[in-house]
C-alpha cells in the first residue's frame, strides 16, 4: 500500500485519492496561518450581508460534492463572518482569543476520533491528567475527580445536581425531590446560568436566593447569614452556596475564604462560579485574591476564556471524587467494567456527568498547557488586566465618559456621560459595526453601560485606546445628529 492509498474497503467514505486530502488539509493550514498574520488588518468583527445569510437556508444536499469546493464555501460564507474573538478588538462579553496550537490540537482530535465516554485507552488518561493540573492549579487535593464539558454554564448544572444528590441521598436519584425545600444563595452579581442550573436541576430557579453585594460587587456576608437564619427558621433546606471568583459584569470576586468558612459552619456545599477567574490561580500577582477557592467543595470554570483554549472547554472539578460519582453513576449491562482489555478503566467519565459519548476535548487543552506552560497563561492574565488598567486610566480622564464600576480584574464597564441608556447601547454597535472594536453592554445599578472585557492575549493598549477614540467619536456623530 502507498500513502495515497486508504486502507478501507471501496465502499468506505475515505477518498480514493489522498493526495487530494493531503493539499487540502496543506491548503486549510496555510490559509488559517495567513488569517492569523493578517488578523488585525480585518475587522473586529463584520456583519453577515444580506447575500450571505441568504445563503443558509439550502436544501438537505443529497449528492456529493468536491471537498476543495465545500472548503471554498466556508471561506466565502463562514470564515469572514464569525464572531471575531481572535481580533485584538474583540472586548465582548468574555471570550477567550484562541490559539494556533489548540486549532491544531483539534483537528487531531478529530482525526483520532476518539470517544471519551470511557473504556481504557490514553485520551482517557489524558483529560484525568488534565483534570490533575485543574485540580493543582486551584489548590485541591490530587483525588479530586473532575470532567471537562462544553462550558461553565453545564459545569454549573454538574455542580448543583452533585451537590443536590450529597444534600439529599443517592436515592433522591430515583424518587425525586419529594418536596424537600431546598434553597441555595449566590450573589446578584452571580451569571445567569446558575439560576438556570437550579431550573434545570429540578429545584426552580425561585429556589436561588440572590444575595445582595457590597461597593466591590461581592456577596455580602451578613446577608447571607440573616438569609440562611430566615430560611431554617422558615423550616427550609439551605443546601449550596455558589460564591463567584470573576462576575460577568464587572469582575468581582466574591470573599471565599469567608465563604469557606460559612459554609462548613452550616454544613453547606460550597461551589465557585470561576468562569474566567479560575486561570488568575496561574498569576502570581492574582493568586491571592482567590483566596478560600481551594476550600471549595466544587470549582467551575472554562479553559476557553483566559487559557485562550479554542471553543469550547469548560471544566468541573469536585473535591470529593465518591459524591460527584455517586450523582451519576448509573450500572448498565451494555456499559459493564473488566478488570483487563479495553472494558477496563473503571470509573469512567461517564460515571461524572450526563454524557456518554464525548469528543476528545482534553487534547486541546493539554497541548495548550504544555506548549505554554502554566507561567506564560498566568502572564497573560496579568497582561490583560494592565490593559483594562490602562483602559480605565483612560476613560478617567476624559471628561466625557465615566467608570461605572470598580475595575478588581480584567473588565471596563463605563458610560458616555451626556447619552441615555439607548445611547449607550447605540454607541455599542456603532463601534461593533465600525469593525475598530467589539465591545458588549450591561446592566449596572440600573443603568445600560459599555463594557470591554480584556479576555484575548492579543489585546494591547493600542487596542483600548481604538475603543475609547471609537467610543467618542460614534458618541459625537449621534449628538450632532440629534442636535441637528
Ligand atoms: C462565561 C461565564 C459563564 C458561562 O460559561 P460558558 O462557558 O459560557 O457556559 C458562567 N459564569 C461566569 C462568571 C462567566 O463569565
């Protein structure tokens, strides 16, 4: 056999010709390659026109055509028009830029076509060791058992229903929620998927009690304690406190170690939302402000925000390896453990979460961890919360616009003074139009601000400073306008 030849029968979906698949894979990477040198000469981020979006309402396609040619569609109709989070410019929300090295990382995984749902083979072995580095970086023990999903908000959902299954028994598995009144607290600063975890997780979202905050957005303590103190009292179950490290709004980290305590107090389980925060445990100078995180009983957070990991890997991991196994783990005849062949491993991922079968999302963030080294992807953080530093310098100083929040980590909220909410918001997509930046808005005290989140390792002063010229002048345009 030579290399051009598959090693499949004639019926197979491998291409006769693997010459042809050899130039267009050569052909893809040297095109992702050249995108990436000219990444800042594109926009932040540009609107699908009118042809395009036309373009996605095709029939089922039934006959097959040429691979090069699929490849020349997505140029055409994908590749320019995505969200743009690789661009310096891109401040939105909080995403993460991506590398070069993870984009290569997945397309071995799909090569390898591995199934993580279990079984004993060395893609397994590769995200228990990566679930290791999670659990060093945050401070838990190295029996901490954990699993890499889609993102934190079903790292989340895996946290609440393992702390739901410790609160209540295993059995609560088979016979429901029997009317148990439990009632878990989080900030309102918390994200809103822990809310929605708690909706999805059987308990209704009512059941989540928002915690007020204090000037620095943290939950503030004493209203915990007289909310836990009403709620026993009202004879309910208060069964889990989700404390935030990394608000999405403004950065706030809530005061663990004090949470910590609390928890263990009132024998409660005691989870972090550190979506993005988690990867600052890598920064020397922000390591500190995390304090109590590794008091956890359960860390969620995403590799593919400040570990710059490519979409999507989040991550859960729970301090005691029996609770969370005893949340999911389910015998099955056609899923039986050996103690020798490929059977063999036990547990299994999917003794951990909801999923059986599961991509090989643990090679991206291996190879990430390797190619980097946890001390480069704590620089990274550290860089980026000098450019929101800058940012919010900047924006003290111009007299037109003013910080709307305390600036703790990586994220600018901040208003043009003279505009209404509807102005704000405006201004927003005037920028994200103009392509010079991606900023997003929020909510704060009840009023619409602009907000850049410094997420992208390729984000520099330079970029900010776009930001705020962009912001002025768009802010200046819609006032003549209005004058006018
Ligand atoms: C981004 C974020 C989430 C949601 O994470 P996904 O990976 O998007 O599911 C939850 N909490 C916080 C604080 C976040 O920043």
């Amino acid at each position: 056999m030579t290399a051009s030849q598959t090693a499949s029968g004639d019926q197979s979906l491998d291409a006769a010709d693997l010459d042809a698949l050899r130039a267009l894979g050569h052909r893809m990477i040297d095109d992702a390659v050249d995108e990436l040198a000219s990444l800042r000469e594109t926009g932040a981020w540009r609107p699908m026109p009118d042809a395009v979006r036309a373009a996605w309402s095709g029939p089922l396609p039934r006959v097959p055509e040429n691979a090069a040619s699929v490849y020349d569609e997505y140029r055409r109709l994908i590749a320019p028009y995505a969200t743009g989070n690789r661009h310096p410019g891109f401040m939105g929300w909080v995403h993460g830029g991506g590398t070069f090295v993870g984009a290569l990382a997945e397309f071995l995984a799909g090569a390898l076509n591995a199934n993580l749902g279990g079984r004993d083979h060395a893609p397994v072995a590769c995200e228990r060791q990566v679930i290791a580095w999670a659990a060093e970086m945050l401070g838990f023990p190295p029996d901490a058992s954990g699993l890499l999903v889609t993102g934190t908000s079903i790292a989340n959902l895996i946290a609440v229903l393992v702390a739901r299954t410790d609160a209540i028994g295993a059995d609560s598995r088979a016979r429901g929620l029997r009317d148990v009144p439990l009632v878990a607290y989080a900030s309102v600063a918390a994200h809103g998927c822990v809310p929605r975890a708690l909706d999805m997780a059987g308990i209704g979202s009512d059941a989540l009690r928002m915690v007020p905050c204090d000037a620095q957005g943290a939950l503030r303590l004493d209203a915990l304690q007289a909310m836990i103190a009403d709620d026993l009292q009202a004879g309910l179950a208060p069964f889990l406190v989700v404390g935030t490290a990394g608000s999405v709004d403004s950065g706030a980290i809530d005061h663990l170690d004090e949470l910590a305590t609390l928890c263990a107090r009132h024998d409660l389980w005691f989870h972090v939302d550190a979506a993005y925060g988690a990867i600052a445990m890598l920064s020397h100078r922000y390591r500190p402000r995390l304090a109590g995180i590794e008091r956890a009983d359960s860390v969620a957070f995403d590799f593919h925000k400040w570990a710059q990991v490519p979409y999507d890997a989040g991550c859960i991991v729970v301090r005691d390896a029996r609770a969370h196994r005893a949340a999911f783990a389910r015998p099955a005849t056609y899923l039986s453990r050996t103690a020798r062949g490929l059977a063999a491993g036990d547990p299994w991922p999917c003794d951990f979460g909801p999923d059986l079968s599961r991509g090989f999302r643990a090679l991206k963030v291996w190879m990430t961890l390797k190619t980097y080294g946890g001390n480069r992807l704590g620089q990274v953080v550290d860089r980026c919360c000098d450019v929101a530093r800058h940012l919010a310098a900047r924006i003290d100083a111009e007299p037109l616009l003013l910080l709307a929040a305390p600036v703790g980590l990586n994220i600018v909220c901040f208003r043009f003074t003279p505009g209404d909410d509807a102005m704000q918001a405006a201004i927003a997509e005037d920028v994200q139009l103009s392509g010079i930046a991606a900023p997003s808005t929020t909510v704060i005290d009840g009023r619409v601000v602009i907000r850049a989140a410094i997420v992208n390792h390729r984000t520099t002063e330079r970029d900010v400073d776009a930001l705020v010229d962009a912001t002025l002048l768009f802010a200046q345009r819609r006032t003549e306008a209005a004058r006018a």
